[in-house]
C-alpha cells in the first residue's frame, strides 16, 4: 500500500488504473482494472480508461514481466471499461478479446476474428486458475458480465459496490477494510446516474438475489471498476443495499 494505485491484491492479481474528480464536489472517483496472472496466461479485466493509458500500460506491463496478455475482458462497451481494447489488442498481437461482445464488429472490424463471445457459465482457464463468467445481477448496459476467478476467490462486479468514500490523493489503493465506511448518499448519486435504473425501481428483489450468489460464493474480494476493493463483503453489504435504495 503506497497510496497510489497499482497495488498487487495478491500475488498474482494487480489492481491498476487511476482516479478522476466525481460529480461530487471534493471527490475522487476510481477507475480500475485489474490483471489475473496465470500458469498459462493473463487476463485483463476492463482496460483502463484512455485518460491513464500511459500509467495502466506501465503497469500491466511491469506485472507481466514478459510474460504475454492473453485475454482481455471488457466487462461492457463503454468507454471506461472498454475504451483501450484496440489498444492491448495491438500490443499483444496474439491476445483474444472476451465477454459479451455484441457489436465490436462495427467498431473494431479490423480486430472482429478475435472476439470470443462469452455467456453466463462460459470460463477461461488460465492452467492454474480457471476465470468463469457469471450473469450480472446489479448491471449496466445489457452487455455487462461479471466473472469469478476460483484461485484468488475473486468476484469482478464492474459497476456494481461501486466503495465511494471520502478520499483524498494519497488513499487510491486502499481495501474496504482500511477506509471509513462509504458515503451512502454519494453512491445512490452515483448508481443513479451510472446504471439510472435503481432510481425506478425497487432494488430488495436484487439485493436478495445478490445476497444468495454472495452466500454461494463467499468471495475474499469483490473488485469494481469505482470505488475501493471490497474486502470485507458481509460489514459491506449493507452499505452497498443502502446505496441502491433497497
Ligand atoms: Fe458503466
Ligand atoms: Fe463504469
């Protein structure tokens, strides 16, 4: 922990990416992405934003160390998860794009014979860790997908538990269980305009559903794409329902 991202939550997974102002006044907003190193290769998870190319290239790069990226998941098509795929696809010639990759054709049709389409249940593996994609529950964009790697017990949740807490430069890497508890009228602000659904709807049906895949798995980490990695999800939780307005 240095204060600054990256930060290796183990061994063999990197938290990487950088942090920008919020729409709330005062607020920094992270934008993650995170590498899983394998016995036989290494997948991406979301690309980074292009705003911090420079810096997550530099740091997927330095926790390669040589070794090749093979897969790249962009966890939807928006610009903060997906906005440097061209980019790792034509560093790593030999790398395949994976996730629901409905039409990337049309924006990258030079790079289309390297999509590999992915659904709920379909999994990667890479030798000593297997990456299973799961069916988003609290999701964006109707392309959105999760994913669960069974090594590091480690659930990607995108958008979702998105951590705001009061932060300041200096507190970018830090886990769930090392800040304050998070800001619960900040993340309703930030649900509502990230995902815009929670604001009309009634989010318990989801939260219970949330409640039995977290049950099911017992993850040791939830990483999203914007707020600390959860590494305490039972004190959590309740915060992250609050969040949603359920
Ligand atoms: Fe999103
Ligand atoms: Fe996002």
């Amino acid at each position: 922990m240095t204060g600054t991202l990256p930060r290796a939550i183990t061994p063999e997974l990197l938290w990487t990416g950088g942090c920008m102002a919020a729409s709330v006044p005062g607020m920094l907003a992270h934008y993650s992405c995170y590498l899983l190193r394998g016995r036989q290769g290494a997948m991406l998870v979301d690309t980074g934003h292009p705003a911090h190319r420079d810096q997550v290239t530099a740091d997927v790069l330095a926790f390669l160390d040589g070794a090749a990226l093979t897969h790249i998941f962009p966890t939807h098509g928006e610009l903060p998860h997906a906005g440097l795929l061209a980019h790792w696809l034509e560093l790593f010639p030999q790398a395949v794009a994976v996730g629901d990759m409905r039409d990337w054709q049309l924006y990258l049709p030079q790079h289309s014979a390297r999509f590999r389409q992915m659904a709920d249940g379909d999994a990667v593996d890479l030798g000593d860790r297997r990456i299973t994609f799961i069916a988003p529950i609290w999701r964006d964009l109707p392309d959105t997908l999760w994913a669960w790697d069974d090594t590091s017990r480690t659930l990607f949740v995108s958008d979702a538990c998105a951590c705001f807490h009061p932060h300041a430069p200096g507190q970018s890497d830090r886990f769930t269980s090392e800040v304050a508890p998070p800001d619960i009228a900040i993340m309703q602000d930030f649900n509502d305009k990230a995902l815009h659904w929670p604001r009309y709807t009634d989010c318990r049906e989801s939260a219970a559903a949330m409640d039995r895949l977290l049950a099911a798995l017992d993850p040791a980490f939830l990483c999203g794409a914007h707020g600390a990695v959860v590494d305490d999800w039972r004190r959590m939780m309740p915060y992250f329902k609050a969040g949603m307005g359920a």
